[in-house]
C-alpha cells in the first residue's frame, strides 16, 4: 500500500500559474454540469429532427450520467497511475470530441452513442481536477479554491437548462438543438490550449494497479441495470426487462466480493473494502441514489410537463426551472453557512420533509390548473418549497455520509459517492420518465406529473428513515475533498452539485 500523497508544502513557492489552473478546472466541471442537464429542454426537438421516442429521449439524457458515474472512479485510479495532467488533458480532448460527433449525429441512435461516449469522457477527465488544485495550492489558500469552486459549480448547474432554452429557441444559423452541444467546441479548445500550457507536468506512480476486472463488473451491472428501466415501459415490461435487473443486483455483488479478495491478496482494488463494511456509509450510498434519483427525475419530468403537456417553447421551459434552481440555492445556502453546523443530522430529516411539503403543494395546484390560461406562476411556490428542502440536502449530504468514514479513505469515499449520485441520476431519469410517458401517451400529462410527485414522494419518505443511520455530525467541508488526506489510489473525484 502506499503512502497517502502529501498536500503540497506550504514553505514552497508556489506555482506562478496556479489560478490559470482553477480557472480551468472550472470550466471543465461547468462543461459537465451543463451537459448534465441542458439536454433536459431538447426533447421535443429531438423528436422532430431525429424522431426521438421517449426511450430515445432517456437514453440521451441518462446515458450520460450512467457512463460518467460508472467511470468516474476509474478515471481517477488512472490519474493516479499515468499522471492527472496527462489524463485531464486527453479526458478534455475527448469530451470535446465527442461534444462534436453529438452536434453532427444524423440519427437518435447515434447521438445516444455519442452521449455515452461523452460521458466516458467525462469519466477521465473530471476526477482529476481536485486532484491537480492539492498538487498546486496548500493551507488558507486551497480552502479559499474550494471556497470559489462550489458556488461557480452550482451556478452551472442552475443555468443549464435556461442557457439549453435560449440556444435551442434562437435557432443560431439553424443550428437548433445541436448548438446545446457544439457551444462545448470553442470552451473546450480554449480551455486544453491554457491548460496545455498552465498545468506543470508531473509524472503519475505507476506501481499503482488498475482494476480493470471490478470495472467491467461496474459497468456491466449499471447497463443491467438502466437498460431495461429505460426499454422496459416502451416494450411492456418483458421477462428479459426483469432478468436484467436481477443480474444487475448480481454483478454489485460479485463486484462487492471481488474487491474484497482482491485487498485480502495484498492488491489494490478499486474500492477501498474497509468503506463497504461501515454500515454508516452503504445506508449513504442508498441515500445518495434515493435523493439524487428523485431530484433528477422530478426536474426532468417538470420539463417534459411545460414542453410536451403545456406546449411552452424551449426557452420558456428552461425559464420555468428557475424557481427550483432559485429555491435550491437559498436552501443550500441556509443549510450550508449556519443550519447544519448548528442542529447537525436533523437538516437531513427538515430538508426531505420540506420537499414533501412542496410536492403537496404541487400537486394541489396541477389539480387546480386551467390549461388555457396556465403560466408557470401558477405552480412557482411548490416548485420553489420543493427545491429549498433540496438544497438542505445538498448542501450537507456528502459531509454526513463521509464523517463515517477513517481519514484515509475520504478520497476514494467521494469517488464512490459521486459515481453513485451519476448514475442515480441516470436511474431517475429511466424510472420518472417510464412514469410519466405511460400517463403522458394518452394525453393525461397532468396524470403523468401526480404519478412522478407519488413516486418522489415514496423515495424521499425512504430516504429520511435512512438518515437515522448516519453520524449526528458532519464531516468539515475541507476534508470532505480530501485535503486531510488521500487514500490508497484515491480517486479525488468531485461531489457533483446538482439543481
């Protein structure tokens, strides 16, 4: 085992180019969280040009985060093993490449191919970031890096959606829904030009080993998985959709026993074992899919509503998730700067009971709606509720979760945790779309919204019973990013903030 990588020494003189590197890694993280989600108003779009079904529409939308969330710990393994500069560099090329195949594809099943594609992509070059801002900031000012980067990543995800209605709905050069993807050429080029140049060279250990075995295993269980969630409603819930899931559940488990052989030989598995054998922390990857699955689905489904069931116009649509995006921003910011510091778990418990709150409300006012004279003012206050018990959550989640955990396994606890909150996120978007498109293809699009409220609702009632299991007390922001200490082959992938 290795010893766990020093933080930079703070008697050193710092690299002179080392906020050009923040400025990088940023737009790198922001590339992802709008790709993330500003794909969510292209569906009706989508539909006419390529002839997208609701199928289609999931897979381009989830298959991203199912290949990022997949691959992210491997990503950063590889970092580790090959360098952090090397790998961001060729993750960054790549994503911008396959930024450019989604622009040009001809047909859905191509651009559902792309899309994974980019989320592999994704997968190399994101783990790196943090990892490259320990190597090149130390003390007071790394903590003042991460105090810049969580706010500028948040902000991208708000404006994913608005800035996906704005291009799709200007039409430049009649371009349409492919500008969503080609504004990632001139950022992603600018972007490895000053990286190229910025980020010092800094050779990778290569003693650390890959675990391709656990995975493939990873990544075959996650397509066992989503794949007959996003096919299954289409085709009628075949026996194969069912078979599926269930060898999906078997491949973790393999996956869960292979990792734990493979530290029992001495080797170096993905996962540090130790991490899967604290109660506190698998009840918090159950959380995190729970959570992240029902906030997911539930904003894409709020999409699907305005565009398919209330025919507002891409930008409106984008326009009508500002009230969730607004509401997540004044919770997390409650949450974060006094609330739980001062009543530790129990904002995990008031965050979910305020979403289910919101969702009442929201339910009460569909039922109420007039589709002749609907604006998106009619559903603003449950829809803001509703994201203020979300950015509660947020804000705190990973740092109760990760506080169950030893200090040398922070870095490869957060690489778990955002591989797990990706693909939740992809799972979301299968289940809340299956739910809402077996209501919305008889017309009852209001129907399909109560359905997906219901479903959110069990999730959220599910995940505050597991928050009893988890410590009273958060783990400190900074070492939440492994600025204390770095694991065995850690992975330094960050905690996906999403709206």
């Amino acid at each position: 085992m290795r010893d766990p990588s020093p933080t930079p020494d703070e008697t050193a003189e710092p690299y002179r180019g080392r906020w050009l590197i923040l400025a990088v890694m940023i737009v790198a993280e922001i590339m992802d969280l709008l790709d993330a989600s500003i794909v969510n108003v292209a569906g009706p779009d989508l539909e006419k040009s390529l002839g997208a079904g609701s199928a289609g529409l999931q897979w381009v939308i989830g298959g991203y985060a199912l290949t990022l969330g997949a691959g992210l710990v491997l990503g950063g393994r590889l970092g580790d093993r090959y360098g952090r500069r090397r790998l961001f560099l060729m993750g960054l090329a790549a994503f911008t490449a396959a930024s450019l195949l989604c622009a040009v594809a001809p047909n859905i099943e191509s651009l559902i191919a792309f899309r994974l594609l980019q989320g592999a992509a994704g997968a190399v070059l994101l783990p790196q970031g943090l990892g490259l801002l320990r190597e090149n900031f130390s003390g007071p000012e790394l903590t003042k890096v991460f105090a810049i980067f969580g706010p500028v990543l948040g902000l991208g995800g708000i404006i994913g959606p608005v800035l996906g209605g704005f291009l799709i709905e200007g039409d430049f050069f009649g371009l349409g829904w492919r500008s969503v993807f080609l504004i990632n050429l001139p950022i992603g080029i600018a972007a490895l030009i000053v990286a190229a140049k910025s980020v010092p060279k800094k050779a990778g250990d290569r003693t650390v080993r890959v675990d391709t075995t656990g995975a493939a295993l990873v990544v075959i269980s996650c397509a066992l998985l989503v794949l007959p969630l996003n096919q299954g409603q289409e085709n009628g819930w075949p026996l194969w959709a069912w078979l599926s899931m269930a060898a999906s559940v078997i491949g973790f488990a393999l996956f869960a026993l292979q990792q734990r052989r493979m530290a029992a030989a001495g080797r170096e598995p993905l996962v540090t074992p130790g991490l899967l054998r604290k109660p506190a922390f698998t009840v918090g990857l159950g959380g995190i899919a729970l959570f992240f699955g029902g906030l997911v689905g539930t904003q894409l489904v709020l999409t699907l509503f305005l565009q398919i069931g209330r025919h507002f116009t891409a930008g409106e649509a984008g326009l009508g998730n500002l009230p969730l995006a607004v509401g997540t921003a004044i919770g997390g910011a409650v949450s974060g700067a006094f609330l739980a510091d001062r009543i530790g778990r129990k904002v995990l418990q008031i965050g979910p009971l305020v979403q289910l709150a919101g969702a009442a409300v929201l339910w009460f006012e569909l039922e109420g709606l007039d589709a002749a004279t609907f604006s998106i003012r009619d559903i603003v206050p449950g829809v803001a509720v509703a994201g203020i018990g979300a950015g509660m959550v947020i804000a705190a989640l990973f740092g109760f979760i990760l506080a169950a955990v030893d200090d040398d396994e922070i870095g490869s606890a957060s690489g778990v945790l955002s591989a797990v909150q990706a693909v939740g996120g992809s799972i979301g978007v299968a289940v809340f779309g299956s739910v809402f498109f077996a209501q919305a293809e008889s017309g009852d699009f209001t129907g399909g919204f109560h359905r997906a409220l219901v479903v959110q609702a069990c999730l959220l009632v599910v995940f505050l019973a597991s928050t009893f299991l988890l410590p009273r007390k958060g783990r400190p922001d900074d070492e939440q990013h492994g600025i204390a200490a770095e694991p065995v082959g850690g992975s330094d992938a960050k905690q996906h903030l999403a709206v």
